[in-house]
C-alpha cells in the first residue's frame, strides 16, 4: 500500500546505521529529524569493511558514484598463520564478488563513508524530504504520554516529537535504556587496537612494500589473538585492528589511548613483518574493550524502536556491525514507507521479525569466531587451518548466505542489475 502522507520519523543517533535509516525513510518520502549528541556529525579515523549485501544497500540508495569515489578495493582475503605468516587460506574478492554476488567488496575510510551519506540526506535536490539533523542532542528521556507520538527529549529540554522513534544510537543505547529493554549487554574478555598507519611508510619499507602491491583483507591468527589489516584511500593509510585479552583497565574505561609500543608489545614472536608493521603506527593508537549484546528479539515498544548496535551489537570478528545496520535501515524504510499512521506499530512488528532472527545468527556467528579465531597451536588450530584451505566458511554462516540476496521485498532492488565492467 502507498502511503497517503508524509508522516514524521526521528531517528536517535547520526552514525552510519542511523544516517542510513535517514536516508532510506528519505527515499521513501517520510520526514526525518536526526538527533546526534556529538557536537559535530562524523566517524572515528578507522576503517570499515562493506561486504556486497552491504554494498547492495548503499547501491540502491543511489550513492555508486559516490562510493567509486572514495573506495578501495580488496582482490583477496588472505589467512595468515602468526609463527611465519604462512597463507592457511585465500577467497576471492575483487571481480569475483561482482559476478558471483553482483555488488561489490569494499573499504572505506569511515569518516569518508559517513559524509558521502550525510551529504545524500541533506542534499536539497534528493528524494523526498531532506533530512533535519541536530547536533549536541543528547536524549535524557522519552514522552510517551501520548502513545501515537513519542517525544524525544534532550538533556537541555528541547523536545522532537514524531509518529515513530528509532534508536540507533549505538552499544549502549540510551533509547534502549529508557525503552526499558533488558540489558543484554556482555564483555567478550578481549579488547582490540585501532590504528592508521601513513601509507607512504608502509611503501618505503622492503619489509612491508607488499601490502601496497596487491590490496587484499589480511587475517593472522594465533593463540589467544588476531590481527587485520588493510588498505583504505588507496593506499593512504592501512588500516588496523588487533584484538587481544583485554586488560583491567580498558574494560573498566571502554576506551583508553595507547602507544605504538603498546601496540607492537601485544604480539610477541609473531612473524617479522607484524612488528615491521605495526611499529609504523604514529599517531591515535587506541584500544576499545569489546562488549556485545546477548541475542534478544525485542526491539520495539510501541511506536519506539531499535536499530543497529541499540538491538545486536555483534563482535568484529564477521566484520558486519554496520552491514547488518545497514540491512536493518533498509527494511525499515520499506515497512513504513509502505503504511499510513494508523499502521505504523504493525509495520514495525513486521521489520522486526524479517531482522531479529537474521541479525541475530550473525550475532551467534560472530561470537563463535571468537573462539574460532584463537585457538592454542594444536589438533584444534590444525583442523581449523583445514577448513579455511576448503573455505567452507569461517562460522556457521557461508558467505553464499551472509553476502547473497537482498533482505528487500522490492522487486526493483532484486531485478536492478550491480555488474561492473571489467
């Protein structure tokens, strides 16, 4: 059913899976206001891996061009083992997930992924009605006192009322909290290094020049820890994430600032080119302690409901936080663009239940990867380097299942053809 009228979304949160919903419910001719409570609109200086149904979902919106502008494409990902660096196992990116998937594996620089989307919302020349977004919006609570119109209030008082209330503000949601969720919220134990490391060094050493000859989505595995790495801004910065035991005080603080040496130091005797690597870092290392939410299908009350990390934050270790974010915005713009008023809670059931089960197996699959990844050398590690030779998928999950398809019911985003000339 086509909707009779514009009705009004406030969507809590500016990162990539709110800005997303923005731009999806834009599309769909629905009103939005973006409430952020940073007092600038933007992402941290890290790398972000879209797999093709993640590309699927940002092609559709319109933004190829854009996205071709600031890519960088991997051809491979590539398994190391940690005592040498040995390849334990090889996928095909590049081409292949053109044609086998028909959209794209990709890496972004976050900073720059978020712009290309904040920029798609606010464009007055766009579909629909431009987005609204508010900055230093920190939301204290909720109105409800009237059900058909929830009300987010910020801790400066300034109320924005809607016909739906969407929180995707992030791990620890405040719309969750004040939705009055269960708190599902566990520490996995680890922590993970973030840094960026100039590109120009990286080139110059003979130690690491291969990094930039081929780019490709590297993993090294070994006891009790992993590293990933890759190239982003073609070849301006490689990327890194390095997920270790986490240690008393980055779980206490969440996020502390870290030095070059500290991160070098978390890899002892691992092969040569890791520390050649790691020591070029110069700048904003940082560590994060990982926190993930337990599985839970609840994620709306009303005319109030979740998205992204609010509903199932995952670990890193399926690299599809922001994809299944992003997957979740998408279905939510359809259910309600599709509904008047009188339907939106019915609608919201319905994104609900196409996204609760299937975010909720690559939750599970990405707890599992924990494990998986970090096996002591042993019968275990040896059956695990087996499989990832045969490739048949790190997790329960294949990628036929994980990047395949489309969570869309519109045929327009089934048929619509995403081939690259080679």
């Amino acid at each position: 059913m086509v909707p009779s009228q514009s009705y009004e979304v406030t969507v809590v949160g500016g990162g990539l899976g709110g800005m997303t919903a923005a731009l999806a419910l834009r599309h769909q001719g629905l009103r939005v206001t973006v409430l952020e409570q940073a007092p600038q609109l933007g992402e941290v200086g890290a790398g972000i891996q879209t797999a093709p149904n993640a590309s699927r979902i940002l092609l559709g919106l319109g933004l190829r061009r854009q996205l071709e502008a600031i890519h960088t494409e991997p051809l491979d990902q590539v398994r190391r083992r940690w005592q040498d660096g040995s390849v334990i196992g090889l996928t095909s990116l590049g081409q292949h997930c053109k044609d086998r998937y028909n959209a794209p594996y990709w890496h972004y620089h976050r900073a720059d992924l978020h712009r290309v989307l904040m920029e798609a919302c606010l464009d007055p020349a766009g579909p629909g009605p431009a987005v609204e977004v508010h900055t230093s919006s920190r939301v204290a609570e909720l109105d409800r006192s009237d059900p058909a119109r929830p009300v987010a209030v910020t801790d400066d008082g300034r109320r924005y009322a809607g016909d739906v209330l969407i929180g995707a503000d992030g791990i620890r949601s405040r719309v969750r909290d004040l939705m009055g969720a269960a708190d599902t919220l566990e520490f996995s134990g680890e922590m993970a290094f973030r840094a960026l490391i100039p590109g120009d060094l990286i080139a110059a050493d003979p130690a690491t020049r291969w990094l930039v000859d081929r780019y490709q989505s590297t993993i090294w595995y070994g006891p009790d820890r992993h590293l990933v790495h890759y190239m982003i801004r073609r070849g301006e910065f490689l990327n890194i994430v390095a997920c270790v035991p986490c240690t008393d005080e980055v779980a206490e603080k969440w996020t502390v600032a870290a030095t070059t040496q500290d991160l070098v130091d978390a890899f002892p005797g691992w092969d040569d080119r890791v520390p050649a690597m790691l020591s070029k870092a110069k700048e904003d290392v940082s560590c994060f302690a990982l926190y993930h939410r337990r599985r839970d299908p609840v994620w709306m009350d009303g005319r109030v409901a979740l998205l992204g990390d609010a509903c199932h934050a995952m670990l890193p270790y399926q690299a599809q936080g922001a994809s299944q974010a992003m997957e979740d915005a998408a279905v939510l713009a359809e259910e309600l663009g599709g509904v008047n008023t009188g339907d939106i809670e019915a609608a919201l059931r319905r994104y609900v239940g196409r996204r609760a089960k299937h975010a909720g197996m690559v939750q599970d699959a990405s707890l599992q990867n924990k494990t998986f990844y970090h096996f002591p050398d042993g019968p275990e590690q040896r059956a695990r380097d087996e499989k990832l030779r045969r490739f048949e998928g790190e997790s329960d999950l294949s990628y036929e299942w994980l990047w395949g398809g489309t969570p869309l019911h519109d045929p327009d985003a089934v048929a619509f053809s995403y081939q690259f000339a080679r």
